[in-house]
C-alpha cells in the first residue's frame, strides 16, 4: 500500500481611501494557480500531474492572521481513500521583533473530505492532520519546525512527528528569486519513512503574476517488499520522491 507523508498563501487587493487617492494594501488577499505536479515536502501529491491551487488570507491587528489554501490531490484515492481535494486551514502570529529578525508561529489543519473509506480504514488511520508550527527569520534565511499532534497523514502511530525546514531567499539582477531549501521529515515510529527533502527555485513576479521554476528531490529509503522497493510509491511503482523540476504560475488578485 502507499504509504504517504507529506502548503499556502497570498496575494493582494487594493482598496481605495476614503480620504486620499493612494492606495493601501486590503487585509484580505487571494491567489491562483497551477502546477505541474504538487509536491509537498518533496513527494509528489499528483502523481506527477499538474494541480490548480487557491488560497487565501486575512491579515488581523498586532501581528495575527488566519487563512486557507487548497489543492487538487491524488494520493488519498491511490492509498484507497475518496478525496481528490486537499484543503489547509491555519492561523497564527507573526511579527517582526526586532530589525531583520522575524518571528512566525501558529496552527494548521490538513482536512482532506470524504476521504476515509473501508478500504482507506483497513490499513491507515484518519489522514487529517493537524500540525503547530514556529520560524525564525534573520535576513535572507528562515528556520521552520512543525511538530503533529495528530497522527501524520493517515500513518497509524505517528503523532508527534516532525519536520524541520531550512531555506532562504536572494534577490538576483531583473527581480529574479532564488530559493534554495533543505528539509528533513521525520515520522514517529517509520524510521523507514522518515527522509530528506530538497530543492532549489527561481521566481519573478511579473505584474502580479508569479513565475516559478523548482528542482526538488528526495533522499527516500528503499523499502523491501514494496514496489520497486519504493518507500513512497504510485500504483505503477514509481518513486513519488524522485527527482524532478516543477514550473509553476500563480495569479496574485
């Protein structure tokens, strides 16, 4: 059976002052857009095939926030469950504290609906999940640690599983992003699963319109007994933690 492991975020709109012809920033922003192949945490949730993506997110006084984002998905019904859906819930507390130093923390929900079925219940355990999360951001770098407090995915036992992030953001000539990222999943109780992910991006937002350009891989064990000895595999048995390269676009409105 496939076994699985596994994010969010913004646009702007504007308003127009009552009182001046500038315009400022909403609270409430949206975006749009697609992939050609989802993955979280570097495996794919797709199956290698592209995925629409949404979000949106409402900035509070003092610092807080709350939001969603979604994805379409394929990894619930390849492992026997019926949603084709991801959607994330979150809310937090983020603020810069002192000059180039940035504190972020807060909750989130994975809900993915109408997925558990008989067969999806005979070998896994409710895959929504439910993650509290904290980052520390000095300069271009941010460290990122999410702990469950659910189990992980559907994985039975694995409550209290983590994954430490590491990535930074650098500017390049014509407003080119650079985002080299390293992250490592560990999951409590599944040495076997447990694995390095990493990646490297290039960006530009063009007029609100976000351009991306992702190399990400894995470093996955081999498991054996499963296809191909494949620690995350597709219904083919290939490796949804191989390495590949991701464009995608996405409309900031």
């Amino acid at each position: 059976m496939l076994k699985k492991s596994l994010l969010a975020l913004a646009v702007i709109a504007s308003a127009l002052p009552a009182i001046s012809f500038a315009e400022e920033a909403s609270p409430l922003s949206f975006n749009l857009g697609v992939v050609t192949d989802y993955r979280y945490r570097g495996i794919s949730q797709t199956r290698f095939e592209p995925a629409l993506q949404f979000g949106a997110d409402l900035s509070l006084p003092a610092g807080f926030y709350i939001g969603t984002w979604g994805s379409t998905i394929k990894w619930i019904r390849d492992s026997g469950g019926d949603s084709t859906v991801e959607v994330d819930v979150y809310a937090g507390w983020k603020s810069e504290v002192t000059k180039g130093l940035t504190l972020d923390f807060g909750v989130l929900q994975y809900v993915y609906p109408s997925a558990k079925t008989a067969a999806w219940d005979a070998v896994y355990d409710d895959p929504n999940t439910t993650e509290l999360y904290g980052a520390v951001t000095f300069g271009p770098a941010t460290v990122k640690y999410s702990h469950s407090t659910s189990n992980l995915f559907g994985n039975r036992d694995s409550k209290g599983s983590g994954y430490l992030d590491l990535s930074a953001t650098f500017e390049l000539p014509e407003g080119v992003m650079l985002t080299p990222h390293v992250g490592y999943q560990k999951i409590k109780n599944y040495k076997s699963l447990s694995y390095t992910d990493y990646s490297l991006s290039l960006s530009k937002d063009i007029s609100g319109t976000v351009v991306s350009l992702t190399y990400v891989g894995t470093n996955t064990k081999t498991i054996a007994g499963n296809p191909n000895g494949n620690a995350y595999y597709d219904p083919s048995g290939a490796n949804l933690g191989k390495d590949t390269v991701v464009f995608g676009i996405k409309r900031t409105f």
